[in-house]
C-alpha cells in the first residue's frame, strides 16, 4: 500500500474523478450551465500547479520523508 502513496498516483486520481465530473456536467447540464463547475476546475487548477511548485522548491523536511532503503 505505501508504494502507492506519492503525489503522482493521487494526481492522476484527481484527473480521473475531475474528467468524470466534467464529463457527466457537461452531459447533464449542457454546455451553457457547466460553466461555473468550469471555473471551479480552474481555480482548482492553478491551486494545483501552485502547490506543485511549492513541493519542488521548499521539499518537506528529511524527517517527513519515507526512507524506502529501511
């Protein structure tokens, strides 16, 4: 289970759910009413590369990290 707990596998579930929920709005709703989950999902998107950033230039302290080699 710990294999599986990195940032790039919660990521690609997150792009997963967001295309479902994009896909059956749009679907539902039609394309005129979809509009604000649209903006909702880019604020959730800059949010994203926003914290994806931080990750890279202020890395959690060694602490935190999970030692595989142990």
């Amino acid at each position: 289970m710990l294999r599986n707990r990195n940032y790039w596998t919660y990521s690609a579930g997150l792009a997963i759910v967001w295309a479902v929920v994009l896909t059956l709005t749009l679907i539902i709703r039609g394309s005129d009413k979809a509009q604000i989950i649209l903006l909702v999902f880019s604020g959730f998107c800059i949010g994203w590369v926003s914290t994806t950033i931080a990750r890279y230039v202020y890395p959690p302290p060694k602490r935190w990290r999970v030692n595989h080699g142990e």
